[in-house]
C-alpha cells in the first residue's frame, strides 16, 4: 500500500511539474494546501525531537526532515515565481534544522511560510468543517481504514503492526499525544506520515471520511466523555484546531484529573453544529462560493478554479447525508462539481458556465430539501389532530344534523338508512386507504412524482373545503343546507336516498382524511409518531363530541368552529402547495428555478423557487378573493338572488 501510494504521488507530482504534458491548467490549491501540511507536520516532528536544545530523538528529526523536502517537491509544482520563494524559504526550514535551532524558530518560520502562501493564491489553507464530524462515520472510516496497524482500540497492536518498522503510533498514549489535534491527525490522514507505513488516503477517502477518522482518532487516548461543555467550545470549527493542551488550557483545568480529560472528551465529542441551521449554513456558504466562482470565470480569473475547488469542499460537509437520502442526486451533484472544474480549466463559454450554474444551483436547492424539508413533530401532530378533529366533526355534525331534521319531519323511522350510509361510507375510506398506500408501494420508481400528485390533489381538496367551511360560518347557511338534503331525500320517496345523502357526506370527509393524512406521511418523511399521537388523541376526542351529540343534540358553536377550522386548513393547503411542487421537481416533471432573493420558510413549504412561489402566490390571492366574496360582496346582495344560487 506504502508503494502504491508513493507512486501515485510520484505520478502526480510529475504531472505537476511538467504541464506540458496536461491538457489543462493546474489548480495551485491543492498543492499549496498538501505543502502548508507537510510543512507544519514537519515542525510538530522537530518539536518533539528537541528538548531543552538537546536532541532527544534522531527519528523524529530525521522525519521533520523528511516533511521539509516533500514540501519542497510541491514547491516545484506551484507557479514559477512563488514556487522559487517558497522553494527558498524551505531550504531555510530545512537549514535550521540541520543546524538544531530552537523549536519556536522552526515554528514561526513555517507558520511565516504558509501565511505567505495563503496570501498569495488567496486560499484556505486549513479546510476545517463548518459541521462536527460524524463520530459514527468515524468509528467505521477508522475500523475499515487504521484497525489493521492502529489496533481496534489504537494501542498500536493491529495484526499488521508486527512487520512495520516504526511501530504504528499507540493512539492511546495521552501524555505524549496532548499536543495533536484533530487537524494535525487530519493531515497525517491526508498526506500519510513519510518514512513510515503510513499511507496517503487522500486518493481514498473524501475529505468527510478523514475529518471523521480524524476526529474518533483524538478520542481514542481520552477517557469517556462527562461534564459541560462552555458554549465557546461548541463549534467544531474552533475546537478542531485545538490540541488538548489547548483546550486545557482555555478551561483553566489540571491536566492531569481523569476530571478534565473527561470534559475534553465532552468538547471532543459534542456535535451541536449537526443542526437544520447548521446545514443551511453550509448550503449558504456553498452557494456564495460558487457565485465567487462564476463571477471569477467569466473574468476569465485563475482564482476561479480555486474557489471551485473550496465550493466542492464545503460540499463534502454535507454530501454524506444528501447520498444516504438520494444517492442519484448526489452523484449529479458531484460531477457537477467535476464538470464545472473541468469548465474552468479549459475555458469554457459564458454559455456553458451558465448550463453548469444552473445545474448545481438546481440540485443544491433539491439537496437541501432533502436533509432538511420534515415538519417539526409538535407541528406533525397538531397538524394530525386538526385533520382528525376537523373531519371526523364535520361527519358527526352532518350525521346529526341529518338524525335531527329527520325527527323534526317526522320521519325517525327512516333513521336505520343513514346509519347504513354512514357504515359504507367507512369501509369504502378504509377500501381507498389501502388502494392508496397500495399504489404507492408498487410503484417506488415514481414516488417523487406521486408524492408530488398527492400534495398537489390536497392543497386543492383543502383549499376547496376551507372555501366551504367560509361559506357556512352563518348558522341559517348550515341549516338550510342540511336541510335541502333531508328534503331531496325524502321527496324522492326512494330508501337509498337518505343512505346515499349519509354516504356522499361521510365518504367526502373520509376521502379527504385518507388524502390529507398521506400528505401528512409525506411531509414528516419518517415522523410517523408525532402523526399517530393527533390522531389517536383526535379519534378519543370524537367519541366525546358524537357521545354528547347523541344525548344532548347538536350545540357546537359553528362560526368559531368553522372560522378556525377554515383557516387552519387554509394554512395546510399552504404547506403542501410548497411541498407538492418540490416533490414534482424533485421526481424531474417540472423545472426548478432558484430565486436568490426569494426566502426559505420549509415549516410554511416556502421554497427559492419561481415554480412555488408562483403556485403559493396563487393560493394568496384565491384566498384574498374568497374572503372579499364571503365577507364583503355576497351579504350585499339581494336576498333572491342569493337564494337562487342556493
């Protein structure tokens, strides 16, 4: 592997230093950033070999050497006038060590180094995560990677470590280990540790899988994780370039207190940026690079190529969790990504650059979505309990409305026909339930596209019916609705009228209830519980209402219950307008065009999107327009027009 490894090195750095024989320009990023690293690692290795002026081990300084003149072969890589400087101050780096100067001199000389690097090609040269590693994905990238010479528990005892010359570090070893921090294991990770059988695994791993290695690596010499952690000590940003002496030191702690190492082990260990908001920090921050990037290529900018490369790289925070949610759109993300590199490098047109740009601009709004388009549960289950509440009353009232006019008229005997309506009216909700969730499950090829339909069919439904409940706020309105249905069914003179008029009116309610519930099940993805309680809680609650009905008649005050009830519904319809149109871009049948300036509320399905917003918009004005009829043009006018309509 140690072989391999170096000669693929030994390939690149031909390639790098010969690019005549490249068929387009080399990124300086990259080299700059391997040459920062090897330098600053060499540094580490003097420190360590040097004590008090003394050399106290030859290996760890013959090691420092060896990272001074890997730096210096990037050197050669980098442009002609800045790799002669750098190429200079390393000799200088690698003079003093030859002439055992004290450690803080090598120190600020490299660090002076890298500064000017940075400056010069205007990069970042230390790449940490806005996000904490995952320390699940760690434990795995190091069992898969590191257990074979680390050993399982990183005391250096790996099946492999018998035959290596070094020995692998024993990860265990706190005390001689203090000083190593999460971005220094990282680097040793990246670049692999010359001289020894410590491989590159750069070609490898994603610079996600090495932050995540990295980070379960420092955990392995500390004990179990107890106590606070100081709120600015929470960003992983801050933390990852902190060695434990450091963080030691910023909590004003001993040491040597099994106490304070466990409170590290809590610092090391905290993942508070593995948020919603988190992620869409990084989102932002993907997408203002990549604006940069555009803004530099079409200047025709060699720093384009550059800020490509850092877009790419924010990315990677968050493209494990875009990949286990949708792995198709990840790979377009990334050879996006590689597409756009590829633009720039070879001069691409305006026009190209743009077909890229709206590519990446698309997915990444689809990505985002994607880790972060659920519903909160408090919100899955008032939503849920709304939905059980508000239809299962709306049943109840026209089932006993239905029963009272029926008394008033005399006709009570004929009572056996709605309850018979009301009974096929449930098993044929329950017979549409499973013709639902059946079609759903045979088809999973198609899921965004049904997902999308069935949102779509709901935002219309609840639109429909929260314009309904509006139009019967006024108790005579209810009336003398109910009662034209009694009246057509008993004028018909037929016994399946009334069981029919029972049925429309429970099916109706029914239907909708399937239909807003696999909505529901959509937008909270796999918040199943939070659903489950509103509707239990709301099923309990019903039984109470058609108990009371049935002994004390129907005295539910209807406009304020069909005001709310309205208007709740409305902001659902709302919801999944938003939701049903992301779903229908999602499964490709219609197109997403991002709105930079156009806000993101997922909670009210509001996405950057002109296809939502002008949908959502659409949604504004019907209401605004239902509420002027409602309220304002329709008690205007004469009475016997208002009756005809009726």
């Amino acid at each position: 592997m140690v072989l391999s490894s170096g000669a693929a090195l030994f390939v690149g750095l031909t390639l790098l230093t010969n690019p005549q024989q490249t068929a387009s320009p080399i990124d300086p990023a990259p080299v700059a950033r391997r040459l920062a690293a090897t330098a600053l690692l060499a540094a580490q290795e003097y420190r360590v070999g040097i004590v008090e002026g003394r050399v106290v081990s030859r290996a760890e300084i013959d090691e420092a050497r060896l990272f001074l003149g890997e730096s210096r072969r990037s050197a050669q890589a980098l442009p002609a006038a800045l790799g002669a400087a750098i190429g200079a101050s390393i000799d200088s780096a690698i003079s003093m060590v030859d002439r055992t100067v004290h450690p803080d001199s090598l120190d600020t000389h490299v660090r002076r180094l890298t500064s000017t690097l940075a400056a010069e090609l205007g990069i970042t040269l230390d790449e940490i995560p806005s996000l904490s590693p995952s320390l699940a994905l760690g434990a795995e990238v190091y069992q898969a990677n590191c257990a074979s010479c680390h050993g399982v528990l990183g005391r250096g005892d790996g099946p492999a470590a018998p035959g290596l010359e070094p020995r692998p570090t024993d990860l265990t070893d706190g005390n001689a280990l203090r000083d190593q921090s999460p971005l220094d294991y990282y680097r040793r990770i990246t670049i692999g540790v010359v001289g020894t059988a410590m491989p590159s695994f750069e070609p490898g791993l994603s610079a996600q899988d090495r932050w995540a290695a990295a980070l379960h690596a420092t955990l392995l010499r500390l004990p179990p994780p107890a106590g606070a952690v100081p709120p600015a000590l929470l960003s992983f940003a801050t933390t990852g370039r902190m060695s434990d002496a450091e963080l030691l030191a910023a909590l004003n702690a001993n040491g040597s207190s099994p106490g304070t190492l466990a409170q590290v082990a809590a610092i090391r260990s905290s993942q508070p940026d593995a948020t919603a908001s988190a992620t869409t920090q990084v989102f932002d921050q993907v997408r203002a690079e990549l604006e940069s990037t555009y803004v530099l290529a079409r200047k025709g900018d060699s720093a384009a190529s550059t800020s490509a490369f850092d877009a790419y790289m924010t990315f990677e925070q968050v493209e494990r969790g875009v990949r286990v949610k949708d792995p198709a759109l990840a790979a377009d993300l990334e050879s996006g990504f590689a597409a756009l590199r590829s633009a720039i490098a070879s001069g691409g047109s305006v026009a190209e650059l743009d077909t890229i740009h709206h590519r990446l601009t698309s997915g990444l709004e689809k990505a985002e979505r994607t880790l972060g388009n659920n519903l909160s549960p408090a919100n899955l289950f008032l939503q849920s309990l709304v939905i059980m509440l508000r239809e299962g009353l709306e049943a109840i009232l026209i089932v006993g409305a239905l029963m009272t006019f029926l008394v008033k008229m005399g006709a009570s005997h004929r009572k056996r026909e709605i309850n018979l309506g009301v009974g096929a009216a449930l098993a044929a909700s329950l017979v549409t339930a499973f013709a639902i969730e059946t079609v759903f499950h045979l088809t999973p090829a198609k899921q965004e596209l049904l997902e999308g339909i069935t949102m779509v069919a709901a935002t219309l439904v609840l639109f429909y019916v929260s314009y309904w409940l509006l139009s019967k706020m006024e108790v005579v309105k209810w009336n003398h609705f109910v009662k034209g249905k009694v009246n057509d069914a008993l004028t018909s003179g037929s016994s399946l009228a009334l069981a029919s008029a029972a049925f429309l009116a429970v099916y109706r309610e029914g239907f909708e209830t399937v239909l807003f519930y696999k909505a529901l099940f959509l937008s909270g993805d796999t918040s199943s519980m939070p659903i489950l309680m509103g509707m239990a809680l709301g099923v309990a609650l019903l039984g109470g209402v058609y108990a009371g009905i049935s002994k004390f008649g129907v005295r539910l005050p209807l406009r304020p219950f069909f005001g709310v009830t309205s208007a709740f519904l409305y902001y659902m319809a709302f919801v999944f307008a938003g939701k049903g149109v992301a779903e229908l871009q999602a499964g490709g049948v219609i197109s997403t065009t991002v709105l930079s300036w156009a806000p993101r509320v997922p909670a009210l399905g509001i996405y950057p999107t002109f296809e939502s917003i002008v949908v959502q918009g659409v949604l504004l004005a019907l209401l605004l327009a239902a509420l002027i009829w409602t309220f304002l043009i329709e008690p205007q006018r004469p009475a016997d027009a208002v009756g005809a309509v009726r």
